[in-house]
C-alpha cells in the first residue's frame, strides 16, 4: 500500500504549538503519510498519534491527529492534523 506525498506548502504551520494542519478534503484521513519539503527536499513520515487521539475523545470524527514516525523527530514538527471541514 502506498501513502500520499503531501506537500508541506499544503499545511498551515502554526509555528508556536509546533504544528501542522490541513483539511481532509484532498487527501482524506490516511493511515500514514509523508510531507515533502519544497525548500530542503526533506520528506517526513506521519503515523496516527493514537495516544492524542485516546485523550481526544478522537476528535469527536472531526479530526486526526498524526506524528512524526520513529526517527523523524528531530523535524521541528510535534503533530499533523487532518481536519473535517
């Protein structure tokens, strides 16, 4: 199975909370995916942030919570969401 390449261009960054957001619309919620840097080249792996999600109540189906995969982490990034709208 494949997962999408997302661009990071796609996301909005909100740079105090270290997060990543973009609506469902074109990709939909994925299992995984990876964000691919324009500027760097880089491309970072997502997996579901279960524990987010748990505490959550999982968004009420309203969004998903994603993280860095194992590795990844030093990408200035704590959590991608995928939002319902």
């Amino acid at each position: 199975m494949s997962y999408p390449v997302i661009p990071l261009r796609s996301f909005k960054y909100y740079k105090e909370k270290k997060t990543l957001q973009l609506s469902t619309e074109p990709y939909g919620a994925p299992g995984e995916f990876f964000v691919q840097s324009e500027k760097t080249g880089r491309v970072v792996h997502f997996v579901p942030d279960l524990d987010n999600m748990l505490e959550n109540e999982f968004y009420d189906g309203l969004a998903y919570a994603y993280k860095p995969a194992a590795g990844e982490e030093d990408c200035r990034v704590i959590r991608a969401f995928l939002i319902n709208e």
